[in-house]
C-alpha cells in the first residue's frame, strides 16, 4: 500500500516536471520568435 502511494506521488511529480519543462519551452520559443 505504501508503495502504491509512493508510485503515484512520484508520477504525480514527473508529470509535473514535464508539464512545467513543456510550457518553459514554448515560452522560451515564443520569445525567440
């Protein structure tokens, strides 16, 4: 059980690196065009 609440936080926040790593890159793109 605990190791089900581990995995899903963890995804939680790779996904929420992602998200962010993604909408930095298109700002940086619309920047630089």
């Amino acid at each position: 059980m605990i190791n089900k609440k581990v995995s899903v936080l963890a995804g939680l926040f790779l996904s929420l690196i992602a998200g962010t790593g993604v909408a930095a890159e298109k700002a940086s793109a619309d920047k630089i065009e």
